[in-house]
C-alpha cells in the first residue's frame, strides 16, 4: 500500500462550540493559518455556524462539513436536518457515526449506515467514524468491534462512492479524555480498516481510502502518528478550535 497515493486530510470537529458570531472570528484566524496546505483542510461545525462558515471560507483552501445528517430527504422529524439543506448551504463533508453520537443520542451502526448512504447519496464526502471503548480494548476486542463497525457503515456503499467516504478511527477512551493512543497502536487499527476495506472493495479501493486517526491528536502528537504507514490525517477536537494548534496538525500532515 503506497500512502503517497492518498491524500491526507485534517478535519476539524467543533463539537457544540462557537455561536456564529465567534466562528466568524476563529475562521479569519484559521485562514491565513492554513494557507497552502499540503494536506486538505475541513472544519465541521454545528449547524448554526455552517452558513458563516461556507460564506467565510469561500475561495480559501477549507473545505466546510457538518457535524451530523439525518437519513431522510425530508419529513416529521422535528430538530433533524437532511443531506439535501447541507448540500444547499454550500456544505461538502459531514460527520456520521461520532462516538458521542452513538454514546450519548443512540446511534446505532445501522443509522450510521443510513446516515452514511444518505449523505453519499446527496454528494456529500463522509467522514465515518468508528473505535472501541476503553473495556472493550482491555477485553481484547478491539479489532473485531471495528471490522463490524467498518463492514454496517459501508453496507450497500459502492466502490465508486468509496471515493467520498473517509474513515476516522476514534478510540473513545481517547476522546476528550487527553489520553492517546500510542501510534503503533492507532497505526494498527487503522490498517486493519484498511484491510476491511480491501476485503470489502478490492486493493485498489483500499490503498485509495483515506483513514484518519480522530483521539486527542495534537500539535505535540501529531508528526508522530501521520508518520504511520495507514494513519492519513486526523479528526481533530479541542485542538481544531485553536487556530495555531491546529496549523501545526495541518502542517505535519503535510510533510
């Protein structure tokens, strides 16, 4: 597999922080920050910032996503929002399947799947994330828990729409927590997806597919973990939303 066949990307994932008045003012900083990039850049925001955001970062080299999708076109369900208004704010990447989605607000593989063919269905580039919780790396499961996750994500996701889907792997006991993986380790699960995928989609589709690596990356962590041979880029959380932080991730991705 030849890393230089792919293309990193370092996607910054807000979370429920900035109104949009303050997102206004972290993308001026960010822009200058990340110009020239040798990696593609993305910020995820919520909802309420997506339309400053893509007024904001047209024609500069980020690219805009959000943070969750609902799987139907439209309909009764009140507070959701669908593929087809993110496409027409101007929005090309979004989330499915985070950890706190699935922890806090019951997502389940198959509305991550759902989620996921909706958005693809639309246009959208996916950002699919998947990982383990701390007992079930001490149990050992690690690797079975996100083939699984892997394999219902993509389920019914042609070889052709693999060209927009990128998969972050996100320990959860990683996320937030300022605990790491160690880069032997997310080098590990992430080239295990990325036989998933060759098993799923042929070689060509796998040494294609960008895999990030998306727990508490960060400008001290980072040369380190992109180095790996199958770690493509990072989905990155508290760090995206300092400007200066966030430049060094983008920078050592594109080294």
């Amino acid at each position: 597999m030849n890393k230089a066949k792919r293309k990193a990307v370092i996607a910054g994932n807000w979370k429920m922080n900035k109104t949009a008045t303050e997102a206004a003012s972290l993308i001026d900083a960010l822009v200058p920050a990340v110009q020239g990039a040798g990696c593609d850049v993305v910020i995820c925001t919520p909802f309420t910032s997506l339309w400053t955001a893509v007024e904001k970062c047209a024609g500069t080299n980020i690219g805009v996503g959000a943070e969750n999708v609902h799987f139907e076109k439209s309909g009764a369900f009140t507070g959701e929002i669908s593929a087809d208004m993110l496409v027409d704010l101007g929005v090309k990447y979004v989330i499915t399947g985070h950890s706190e989605r699935r922890q806090y607000f019951a997502e389940t593989d198959e509305t991550v799947n759902k989620r996921t063919k909706a958005a693809l269905a639309a246009g959208l580039t996916v950002i699919v994330c998947v990982g383990e919780s701390l007992a079930q790396r001490e149990q050992g499961v690690t690797e079975e828990l996100v083939r699984m996750q892997t394999k219902i994500a993509l389920g019914g996701v042609s070889a052709e729409e693999m060209a927009r889907v990128i998969i972050a792997y996100e320990p959860v006991w990683a996320i937030g927590t300022g605990r790491t993986a160690t880069a032997d380790q997310a080098q590990e699960v992430c080239a295990a997806i990325r036989k998933v995928v060759g098993e799923l989609y042929g070689e060509a589709v796998a040494e294609a597919t960008t895999i990030q690596y998306g727990g508490s990356m960060n400008a001290a962590n980072a040369d380190e973990l992109l180095s790996k041979p199958d770690v493509d880029g990072g989905l990155i959380g508290g760090a995206s939303l300092k400007p200066a932080d966030f430049a060094a991730i983008v920078a050592a991705a594109g080294k």
